[in-house]
C-alpha cells in the first residue's frame, strides 16, 4: 500500500476522516512529471479501494466515502492531463489507460455509495486494489523502475 493510502488510512482510523485533510494528503502526491502522475493515480486508487472497504463496513458515513470518491475523481482528473501531454514518455499509454479505469471506478463507486450497495463497494475495493497494483508498475516503468 502506496504511502498516501497508508497516511489516509491513519486518518481515517483515527477518527479524523475530514475530507479537507483525505483532499490535502492526496493533493501532496503530484509532482508534475508522468510519473509522479501515475504514482499519484496508483494512490488514488489505493484510496478508493481503502475508503470502498471502509464504506461496505460501515466503518465511514456515506457522505465522506462520497466526498472522498469525488474528490479522488477531481485530482485524477487532473493528473491524466499530465499524462496526455506530447512528452509524457513510454509507459504513459497504460497509465493513461488506468486513469480511465479509475474514472469509471470512482463513478461506480459513488452510485454504490448513493445505493448502499455494500457488495458492489466490496467488489470496487478489489478493484480499485488490482488497479493501484497495475498503475504503480506502470509508474515504476516510466520512472525507470524507482518508485
């Protein structure tokens, strides 16, 4: 588990699930290079899959899964533009492509969210988990391996 999941997981845990502090943590992960970009959507989706679990447990409200999952969408949005540009190198093909996978994610996420479908959340962490895994080898590839 990628750093920033870990952090918003002691966060959470903690009893400090703010959305202003889940948004700062996460904001803190970009870098501005492709692959600081996919190290930050690898994050991304760790959180996701932290606060899908969180959520199908009951262990959060509904409304901070939903203003995580919102807000999860917001900076990889923004973080996908980054790999859209020119000189975004190999490697950012597949991370571009998991940046869509975690839109189409975090949009599913928040109608379990809205729906209270605890399955489905418990589906979306594994999800989001295997997603996290795939763009942190990506990232790693487009860093030349460091990480």
């Amino acid at each position: 588990m990628g750093t920033v999941a870990g952090c918003l997981r002691r966060i959470v845990m903690r009893g400090r699930a703010k959305f202003g502090w889940a948004a700062l943590v996460l904001a803190a992960c970009g870098g501005g290079s492709p692959d600081d970009a996919a190290k930050s959507l690898a994050s991304a989706a760790a959180g996701a899959s932290l606060v899908a679990g969180l959520r199908a447990r009951g262990a959060v409200t509904a409304v901070y899964a939903r203003q995580v999952a919102d807000g999860l969408r917001g900076e990889a949005s923004k973080e996908a533009e980054t790999l859209r540009k020119p000189d975004a190198g190999p490697g950012a093909a597949d991370a571009q492509r998991g940046a869509e996978r975690l839109d189409a994610l975090l949009a599913e996420m928040r109608r379990a969210i809205d729906g209270g479908d605890g399955a489905a959340l418990r589906r979306q962490a594994a999800d989001a988990h295997a997603l996290s895994e795939s763009l942190t080898a990506a990232a790693a590839k487009m860093g030349g391996g460091g990480g």
